[in-house]
C-alpha cells in the first residue's frame, strides 16, 4: 500500500490525458465498422 502513497495527482491527470488521446487516435485511425457508429470495438453513436 505504500506505492499507492507516492501517486500524485500529476501523474493521475497525465494518464487521464494519455487514455484519451489514445481513446480518439483509435477512433481516428480505425475504420467506422471496428470504431465509429455502431462500431464493434467503440460504438460512437446509432448508426443512421
């Protein structure tokens, strides 16, 4: 329990901003059936 003492909340922010600059490359980068509307990875809305 004492490594759950050395985080700061610097660090907790960083890993925030990381998950989701990773969360919007992959919807970026992968195509619309694995990560867009009605995605099977990341749906990102109704498919209309």
């Amino acid at each position: 329990m004492e490594w759950l003492s050395q985080i700061t909340v610097g660090e907790v922010i960083m890993s925030f901003l990381a998950c989701c600059l990773v969360h919007e490359t992959l919807i970026a980068v992968l195509p619309d059936t694995v990560a867009g509307p009605g995605g099977w990875l990341i749906n990102t809305g109704s498919e209309k």
